[in-house]
C-alpha cells in the first residue's frame, strides 16, 4: 500500500472515531438525563429491593451496605434496559 493510501484510512480511521465518541457522550448526556428524572425515593426503594432480591440481605452487615449493593445492581439493571429501549425505539 501506498503511503497516501494509507494516509487516507487513518484520516477515514480518525473521523470515524470522532463520530463514534460523539455519539456516545450523546448517550452518555441522555441516560444523565434520564436517570435524573428518576425520583429520589424510587432509588433507594429499588435499591433495597433489588438488595433484597440478590440474596444480600442475610450477607449485609447493615442497612447502608444492603443499599449501596442494592443500588450498585438497581442502576446496572437500569441502564441496561433503558438502552434496550433505546435500541428498540
């Protein structure tokens, strides 16, 4: 391959990447935006439910710690099914 050719991928390389970050700090600035419509409550509530669910309650040494996993696992689960939505819109 020539020199210029491959000069030309790169640059091809290069912008495809820009788009691509682009996108994702899009991504990234919708589900902030999203997550941040998510009242305060449901958080802990779905946080402890989901430490409840995972089997930690009988593992936590305490309620903070019950939360912060269940919340750890909350959060995981949702973003993962709302950028399932995402892709189904």
């Amino acid at each position: 391959m020539g020199r210029k050719k491959l000069q030309q991928q790169i640059h091809q390389l290069d912008q495809q990447l820009a788009v691509d970050v682009g996108l994702l700090k899009l991504q990234a600035r919708e589900r902030m935006v999203a997550i941040r419509r998510v009242p305060t409550l449901w958080w802990v509530a779905g946080g402890m439910g989901a430490g409840l669910i995972a089997g930690r309650l009988t593992s936590a040494q305490s309620t903070v710690s019950l939360a912060t996993r269940g919340l750890s696992l909350f959060r995981l689960v949702s973003v993962a099914l709302s950028g399932q939505l995402n892709h189904e819109a």
